[in-house]
C-alpha cells in the first residue's frame, strides 16, 4: 500500500542556474498555522546521498561565512531562518552568480564541488540547515574568496 503523503518526500521542482542547483522543497499545510515541510527522505534524495548534516547560526547582519571550495564535500543548504545572499563562483571558469533565498521560499540550493560558496545573512539572525556528501575537513576546505 503506497503512503498518500509520498509526494510530499519529492521536491516541486527544481531550477539550475549558472552555477548551482535550487530545489523549491514540498510542503503541506497540515495543521492550522503550521507546515510540514520533508527536508530529506533516503528514497528520493536530491543529489547524493547525505552522510554528514550541521546547522550554521548566524548571529548579526551581513554576517559571512565560507569565501571556500571543496574538492569532494558537496553540499545542499537550506534556510531554516532569515535571509541569505550565496555568491558562488566556478574556479575554473571565473564565472560568478549571487543568488537570495529566504526561509519562507521553502527552497534549498546545491553547491557542487569546484564552486567557491559564500554565504552572507542578510536579517539580524538566522539559521541554515547544511546537508552534506561528507563530513568537514580543513583538508577539503580550500580558501578562495568570492566577492
């Protein structure tokens, strides 16, 4: 018997852009005044699969965090709180794209490696949910500055 709430595991769809991926994530109204919104589910996953997650709380305005690449890491991250600016860039290519996402888009971005990521809190707080191919390492955590 198939579970009526399966849909909800798969994104709406998904948009790539010059440099990443944007999943805009499934959810149901289920209670009143409450959404329930599948982050991950092992039978649809979105890109790989997720060995290692952490949350990154950012505490001020225009707070950064990254200026980085990964030669393995790849990474899905999901604003759980506030508004974000991702400024990526290829460094292969030079090529560079910004892209704003914000907790109520129910969107999540996929950072594939090779693509300096910064991320940059635009409201006085806020939350992101990072889902990851692997666990960090300063081995992997490779300085290039995205600006």
């Amino acid at each position: 018997m198939q579970n009526s709430l399966d849909y909800l595991s798969k994104p709406l769809n998904s948009e790539t852009t010059e440099l990443a991926k944007v999943f805009t994530l499934n959810f149901r109204d289920s209670k009143k005044g409450r959404l329930f919104v599948p982050i991950y589910d092992y039978r649809f996953p979105f890109v790989f699969e997720v060995k290692y997650a952490y949350l990154s709380k950012f505490l001020e305005q225009n707070n950064a965090s990254g200026n980085h690449y990964h030669k393995i890491k790849e990474e899905i991250l999901i604003p759980l709180e506030g508004r974000y600016e991702f400024w990526l860039e290829d460094i292969n290519t030079k090529e560079k794209e910004k892209i704003s996402l914000e907790d109520s888009d129910l969107k999540a971005i996929y950072i594939k490696t090779g693509i300096s990521h910064k991320v940059v809190s635009k409201g006085e707080s806020g939350v992101l949910l990072v889902l990851a191919l692997s666990a960090s390492s300063l081995y992997d955590e490779i300085e290039y500055e995205v600006s």
